[in-house]
C-alpha cells in the first residue's frame, strides 16, 4: 500500500461515523463472549480453515451481534452486505444478487448476507431465502393467472447472518437450515471496563481506574450502553471540567444521567414502581404496564425487563410480572404479607 493511500485510509477511518469507529476491527480487539471467540473454540477454528456456514447470533440488544457478523466478513475476507430485515424484500435480494454478479472476479472469497431483526422478516420474503440459502437461487413468479411462469436468477455463493434478540419467534423451516446458532450474554463488569478503556483512547480522553469500574457496574452488562455512557461522560468532563475523567468526575455525570449505583435509569425506577405501588407487586400484564408507563409493551420487554429479571427485581410468570424482594428492598417499600405465598401459588 503506497503512502498516498494509507493515508486515504485512515483519514476515511477518522471521518466514519463515531459507532462504527468504536467496534472492533479484528477478533483481536473483541473483547469478552468467551464461549464464541476463544481461540479453542469451532468456530474461529472452521473460519481459519475457510469454512463459513450460516450462523444465527442471538442475544439482549447492544451485546455485539453486527460486530460479530462485520467481524466473520473480516476475518474470512468476505464482502460483507447488510440489509434490514423489516424493510427488505424480494428487491434487496435481486439487487444483492446483481451486485454480487458485478463483484465476481474481485477475488472476494464470500459474500455475507447480514439480516439484522431476521425474527421479522416478512413470511414472503423468508421462502425465498430458502431456495437461496440451499441451491443459490431465487425462483421468481411472473404475472398471474394461465400466463404466470417462473424464471430463475442464480446467486453467487454466500452465507447468511442473522441476528436476532428473539429466537423463539423464529420459524422452524428457517432456523433448522442454519449450520452455526450462537448465544451473545450479558457482559462481565471486567469485560467492560477493558471496552470502556479502549473506547476513551479511540475518543481521545483520558480517564481513571476507578472512573471507567464505575461506568462499568453501571452499564447493565451491554458495551452498547457502556459507550454511550462513556460519550455522555466526556462531554460532561470537557464542559465542567478539564476533559479528564476521574472517580468524581465519572459520578457527577452518571448522577446527571440518572443511572445509580446498581445501574438502573429513570425508566427502570418507573417500572418498579408502577409495578409495586400501583399494581400491588403484581401479577399484572405486560400490556397494562405499558399503558400505566405511557411507553410500549416492545419496549418493555426487550429493553428493560432483560435486566430486572436478571437482577432479580422481577419475574416473569403466566399471569404476568411480579415483583421480588430486591424491588421492594430498592424502593424502601415493606412487601405485602402474601407476597411469598402468592409467588408459590404462581410459580
């Protein structure tokens, strides 16, 4: 690579988007989700040998599965395509297809296909990538009626990445054609913290030990959330103080932001206590909450709830939500005397 166009590179590096900046660019730097990345592990071992089968990546949001699927795309040098899987249908693959033909003789191993949301995708749309997925084509119906006829547009080889925060919504006949089926957790306090720290270096600011533990207990195990935290912090620190990020610092942003000590924001504290002052610690349904909270049942469940359940602040049961006792210890609320004996009768 000549002078010229390095410099062209990490120019180009610098004028991407600050998210995009911030992910990992090799297996090297991803940091954390043990069980998927260890060099012992399958998977890197079938990526080294050239071997790339369809992988689904499931798990809570923010936990890095377009980071993981960008990092497959680098690590195999495959050309790597994204598409949504709400707003895509048969056009974005016929396009794919045709950008993929254009592309043949670029010494491009694969082409990786990247739905992200795949639980979404329209029931059309998912039939064709079976077909697609299995012989490398796409069967295309042509008018209706006595003069239909189908043609055929052959693909170039490529695998499909889906990622997906619900597995079980998934269809049968879709899940069952993927080789590889991964599980993203929630991360460690230390995994986040190594994150945090390279994520200051990127955004050029320095911070503390105790600083980037504290932004990591509070950051509810997600690197999507710790990195937001971390630029929501460095502005704080440039506006009100000299830019660095000391143990003080860091808790006068967070205590702007409104997230304490155990990592719960605004809206977690509204959940809890909707769901113990206003519905009596539960059982009550998610969509009753939702009205009570003016906000989404989506929301709820996807965004907050994952959390509280795995902090135990709340459970999830037939009849609905129920609060435990860490809710009513966090909210200094004495719990009901048929608390217990109701959660039995429940669960």
């Amino acid at each position: 690579m000549s002078l010229f166009e390095h410099g062209r590179k990490v120019q180009a590096e610098r004028d991407a988007p600050l998210a995009d900046r911030m992910r990992p660019r090799s297996f090297d730097e991803f940091v954390g989700q043990d069980q998927i990345v260890d060099p012992e592990r399958v998977l890197l071992k079938s990526l080294a040998a050239g071997r790339l089968p369809s992988i689904i990546l499931w798990g809570p949001p923010g936990t890095g599965k377009t980071t993981l699927a960008r990092l497959v795309a680098t690590a195999t040098q495959a050309d790597f395509q994204a598409v949504s899987a709400v707003t895509s249908g048969v056009a974005d693959l016929r396009r794919i297809v045709a950008e993929a033909r254009d592309r043949k003789g670029m010494h491009q191993q694969a082409t990786i296909l990247f739905v992200d949301e795949i639980h979404r995708m329209n029931s059309s749309v998912e039939e064709y990538l079976y077909s697609a997925m299995e012989d490398y084509r796409i069967d295309i119906m042509l008018d209706k009626g006595p003069n239909s006829r189908t043609i055929q547009l052959s693909l170039e080889p490529f695998t499909l990445v889906g990622a997906t925060t619900r597995m079980g919504n998934l269809t049968s006949p879709l899940r069952e054609r993927f080789g590889v089926i991964l599980r993203l957790d929630f991360y460690t306090a230390a995994n986040l913290k190594e994150i945090i720290v390279r994520s200051a270096e990127l955004l050029e600011i320095t911070i503390d030990d105790d600083a980037a533990d504290q932004f990591a207990r509070r950051s509810r195990g997600t690197p999507r959330i710790a990195n937001r935290i971390l630029r929501r912090a460095r502005d704080f620190a440039e506006v009100e103080g000299s830019g660095h990020l000391d143990l003080n610092m860091a808790r006068q942003a967070l205590e702007r932001l409104g997230i304490d000590e155990t990592g719960l924001d605004e809206m977690d504290r509204r959940i809890l206590t909707c769901l113990v002052k206003t519905f009596g610690g539960g059982p009550v349904g998610v969509e009753s909450l939702a009205v009570a909270l003016h906000e989404t049942s989506r929301t709820i469940e996807e965004v907050y709830e994952p959390y509280l359940i795995k902090e135990g602040f709340l459970q999830r049961g037939q009849r609905g939500r129920v609060a435990l006792e860490r809710a009513y210890s966090y909210l200094n609320v004495e719990p009901p005397l048929k608390d217990k004996a109701s959660q039995r009768r429940l669960f």
